[in-house]
C-alpha cells in the first residue's frame, strides 16, 4: 500500500474496536432439535446480556462465550461485510457455533450461551467499544453469578468454555475476581491472543509496513481509551488457576506460536494442557476445530469433573 491508502486502513482497523456493524444472532438451538429458553442476565457491573440456556439431564454445566466481532452463534463471514474484511487472511468462511453446543449438550452438559457486551443482542456499554476482555471480563463474573444463583442451576458443577476474546475476558476476570473461580472445574480457551500480534499480523497481510504499528496502538487508544499495553493478557493469564485446555492453529496466519505459547507458559496451574492444530493457516480452522474433533476437549471437562 502506499500512504494515502495506509492512512485509512489504520483507521478503519482502530474503528473496528468500536465497530457500528454487529454480527447477527443467527437462528436458534431448536434449529438442530435443542430444547432451550431465551435468558437475560446481567454483568457485575449491570450490563444486560442475551444469550441461550440449553438443558441436559445432568449437575454439570459449561458456559460458553465467543470471539471478538463474533456472536453466540458465530460468524456469517462468508457474507458482506464480514467477507471482505476476513479475505486478506484467508477466513472469509462460514464459522456456526451452533453445532458445538449440540455436541456438549449430547454430551451431557447443561450449556449457557451468551453473547458479550456491544455483541450480537446484548446491551452496548463503554461507549460501544471492544476492550480485548477488559470490560467483557465482567460478562464472564455476570454468566457465574447468574449460574451460581439461578435455583435449578446453582447446584451444577460449572466448565468454561471461552474462545478468543472470550478466552481473554476469561483470564481478565480470574485476575480482577480471583475468589470468583472458586470450584470451577474446568477451562477450555480456544485461540487466546495478544492484540498487538495480532493486529501486527494483520497489517503484514495487508502490505502495511511492520512500523506502523505505533499509529495503530495510537489510532486504538483515540477510540477506545486503552493501548497495546494496557490490553496485554499475560498478567491476566498469571492469575488462572483452573485446569486449563488451551488450543490453537499452530501456523495461524493471524498469530504467532509464540504469542500462545507464552499465554499459556503464564498459567500457574501445573494442570494444563496446549494442543495444537497442524495442515492448516486459517484461523477460522481453530473455531471449527470443535466440532471436527470434539474429544479432546470433551475429554478435558470429562476428566477435571469433580
């Protein structure tokens, strides 16, 4: 690219942190045969979430959350806009969450979906941006509250099932609410990243020169008030110490092995595991990775049971 196009694609990507264009909620459980009820809860600081509780005949539940731009049931993004924006990487695919929760509930578990705030029907807050888990932090403590006070569900024994941004509002919460973890079995997170690499990665496979990366973290704190720094999950990762099932494109176009692998290096629990996934560079290919091969995930919560 040269400046005068370079200039308004780093706009354009610090926009995104505050993006105007939600993806939708796509369907519904009872589109694959789910039973299911539409709920409402809050985050810890008041914040209206939507999301899905699904039952099972079971005491186990596993509450799910989803990457950033993402909803409860994915992304359409072999459709506009979503298609021109994730073409340069190679994941303008269809990406259905939907299919997942089947799998867990046909596996047992209770399941609680939900989508995070300034996503998919959940209420804007914080001035509508993304903040990389800082702020949704607080709709993984509201999607604990809500399943450690709900009368049916308080007895249950509770899995996370976090991906992406999901996964990092995961490790944020453990490491501002610590005694909120308490009991929790088990973690599954799915691609946990570092903004900074990511976005890094982007601006290569779009032709931007690596230097511009400043102008990026500068363009994100104009928008949302919070840098590269301050957006960071090692330290949040640190404070996790749940059984903890990380997994990852290991060639990621988007990423670096590295990046993951210190994420997951961070965790002080000695129980803990990091699988990766080969033949592939697509990053959407990690969002499908449940559904392609389920078992070892299944197998984590299976074991961690207490």
């Amino acid at each position: 690219m040269n400046e005068s196009e370079i200039i308004p694609t780093i706009a354009a990507i610090a926009a995104g942190f505050r993006g105007d264009q939600r993806a939708p909620v796509i369907g519904t459980p009872a589109d694959l045969g789910l039973d299911y009820e539409a709920v409402t809860f809050s985050a810890s600081d008041g914040v209206p979430l939507e999301g899905w509780f699904i039952p099972a005949e079971s005491d186990e539940i596993v509450i799910a959350n989803h990457p950033m731009g993402f909803t409860r049931t994915g992304l359409p993004s072999h459709l506009e806009p979503w298609n021109s924006i994730w073409a340069p990487s190679d994941n303008n695919i269809e990406i259905p969450f939907m299919p997942d929760y089947k799998i867990l509930h046909d596996a047992g578990y209770n399941v609680l979906t939900y989508d995070l705030r300034n996503h998919g029907l959940s209420a804007a807050a914080n001035g509508g941006i993304t903040s990389s888990g800082i702020f949704e932090a607080r709709d993984v403590l509201g999607s604990l509250t809500y399943a450690r006070t709900r009368s049916d569900l308080a007895t249950m024994r509770i899995s996370l099932f976090s991906r992406c941004l999901g996964a990092d509002a995961t490790f944020a919460a453990a490491y501002q609410e610590p005694a909120a973890f308490e009991g929790i079995d088990s973690l599954v997170a799915a691609q946990p990243v570092t903004t900074k690499v990511i976005i890094s990665h982007t601006l290569g496979l779009l032709g931007i020169p690596e230097g511009h990366i400043a102008d990026v973290d500068r363009g994100i704190q104009l928008v949302t008030g919070l840098g590269f720094d301050q957006q960071d999950p090692l330290p949040w990762a640190g404070a996790v110490t749940v059984p903890t099932f990380i997994y990852q494109v290991h060639d990621d176009s988007l990423v670096t092995p590295a990046d993951v692998q210190s994420i997951f290096d961070a965790l002080p629990t000695e129980d803990k595991k990091l699988h990766w996934i080969e033949n592939s560079q697509r990053r959407w290919d990690g969002y499908l990775e449940f559904q392609r091969n389920p078992q070892p995930m299944l197998d984590w919560i299976n074991q961690h049971n207490r």
